[in-house]
C-alpha cells in the first residue's frame, strides 16, 4: 500500500495552540519591541531634519512688493520734513513772542490792543479793543517774508477771535515703476514656492510615519503567519507521533505514513516508524505462532480428550483474533 499524501489546510494550522501560540508571541512581542524603538528613532530623527528645513525655507527673503517700496519712500519724505528747520519771522523764533501794538482801521472804526505771547507753536495773544478791519493780518511789508500758509494764524473780527490750524501737506504722488507687474510676480512666486516647499516637507515626514506604521504593521503580520507556519511544521510530527501511539495502546497497529513535505523533527520520526514496525512485526509472529499451536492441538485431538487443553486452545482462539484485528486483518 503505498504512502498517502497529505495537504496542509489553514483550518488545521494550530495543532498545538499551547506550543504554538506561545513562540508565535514570543516572536512577535520581540520585533515589535524592536520596531517601536527603531521607529522612534527615526520618527525623531526625521522630525529634527524637517524642523530644520521649513526653518531654512522660512528664512529665505522673497523680493520686496513695490506698495512697500513707496511706503517707506513717502515715511523718509515725511521724517525729511519734520527734521527740517521753520523759518524766521522778523528776526524772531517761532515759539516765543511778545509786542504792543495800535492800530486804525481805513473803515470806520477804531481800535486798539495790546498783547504778549509764548507758546510752543510759535504764537499766542490776548488782546482787547473795538473796531473791525477789512483784514486781519496786513500785508507784509518789504523785505518781509510772506506768512507759512502752514502755520496758525490768528483771526480777530469785529465780534470773535478764531485760530485756523495749518494746512496739511498734500501727499506725495506715488510713481508706480515699470516693473511693477513682474516685482509682484515675483514676491508671489516666492512666496508659493516657500509654501510648497513647507507643505512638502510636512508631507515627507508624515510619509516616513506611514511607511513606519505600515513596515511594522507588515513586519509583525508576517512573523505571526510565518512562526504558526513554522510551529505547525515541528506540532505536526508530534501531533501524528502522538496519535500513533494512542492507537498502539489500544491495540492497532495502522500503517504509519511518510511526513509532508517541509515537516520538521524527520530524524525523530524515521526512528517512531522503525520502532513500530518492530512492534507490528512481533504482532505478526505471535499471530503465526498462535495459528501455528492451535493446528498442532487441533491435528492432536487433544482438545476433545481434555478439557483444560480444550479451555487453553479457545484463549489462544481469542487472542489469534484480537491480534489480527490490530493488524487490520
């Protein structure tokens, strides 16, 4: 009778679950122990040269926008003209003043006044008097300065007195130049190709995480299926050895069938079978042996002529049976 031919099945893969699951767990807590610090490490490692990087794109200059350039051109023509000096009235600072004065008017009317004055912005009065005045202020005499539209002036009608606060300056015209178009081209242009560079290397370092997560999850999945795979290859040769064995203690002696292919513990399995062949040639010559005594008793008469032969020659009967039944016979 030739050797049957088993097939694994994933269904019967744990035949010793005990054994099995044991140095399948083993394995796995091992890699994964190793994996979580290698992972660690080069999650770090990876974090650092990214920080590293986006702080190197964050520090590159992009060109100026030309609103920028006039902006700080119109904040330089402003503090030129704060720092420059105001001009002299009369031989006198502005600031600090002091007069008398009377005048008549060409209209009818006439008034007098006297006043002093200091202040910080160059003028002040207090006056009183009665009269009007087609003007407030005469005209400058020769060789005098004209008044600074920009400074306050002093208004005294017939009935109410009004300080006029300075003309402002009317801004600077901004001159657009030529290449207004292609600076903020390109100012924009560096500023997506820095933010491009960032949103890669943020991708990049969530990609090394993934890779990570992904090779250890794998690395584990493996060696689980490849340590059940492996137990299973040393858990079967037992598991066959150990079923022989029950059936040799009650008394059968079945064939005993080669191993698959890539089943472990092949020496240890080659001497079982010896060993039971052994057992199952003894089983044979006691069964010839048997049948060998019960002919002799039979051809001898024996048995008829007494009882107690007759008595031994049926247990010899009954064990030839049972011995042939464990043979397969």
């Amino acid at each position: 009778m030739s050797n049957r031919a088993y097939k694994r099945s994933w269904k019967n893969l744990l035949i010793n679950k005990q054994y099995q699951l044991r140095f399948t767990l083993i394995m796995v807590g091992l890699a994964t122990l190793l994996m979580g610090l290698l992972g660690w490490w080069v999650i770090r490692v990876a974090s650092e040269a990214t920080t590293v990087s986006k702080s190197g794109l964050r520090g590159q200059a992009c060109p100026p926008l030309p609103e920028t350039l006039m902006a700080e051109q119109a904040a330089e023509q402003a503090a030129a003209k704060a720092a420059k000096p105001a001009p002299v009235v009369n031989g006198t600072e502005p600031g600090t003043g002091s007069g008398t004065g009377s005048g008549t008017g060409t209209d009818p009317g006439t008034g007098t006044g006297t006043g002093t004055g200091t202040g910080a912005t160059g003028t002040g009065a207090t006056g009183a008097g009665a009269g009007s005045a087609d003007e407030a202020e005469p005209p400058p005499a020769d060789g005098e300065p004209a008044p600074d539209e920009h400074r306050r002036r002093v208004v005294i009608e017939s009935s109410s007195m009004t300080i006029e606060e300075p003309k402002e300056p009317p801004p600077a015209p901004a001159i657009v130049p030529e290449t207004y178009a292609q600076q903020v081209a390109a100012h924009y242009a560096c500023e997506f190709a820095i933010a491009s560079s960032l949103a890669k290397a943020d991708h990049n370092f969530h990609r090394i995480i993934y890779v990570m997560v992904a090779a250890g999850l794998a690395l584990i999945l493996g060696l689980a299926v490849m340590g059940i795979k492996m137990t299973h290859k040393v858990a079967g040769p037992l598991y066959k050895v150990t079923l022989y064995l029950a059936k040799m203690r009650d008394g059968r002696y079945d064939k005993v069938y080669d191993l698959r292919k890539g089943d472990q513990l092949v020496a240890f399995y080659e001497h079982f079978k010896h060993a039971h062949a052994g057992a199952v040639r003894l089983e044979q010559e006691d069964v010839a042996r048997i049948k060998a005594a019960l002919a002799a008793v039979e051809a001898s008469g024996a048995a008829k002529r007494d009882p107690a032969v007759e008595r031994a020659a049926g247990a010899l009967a009954e064990a030839l049976a049972r011995k042939e039944k464990s043979l397969g016979g």
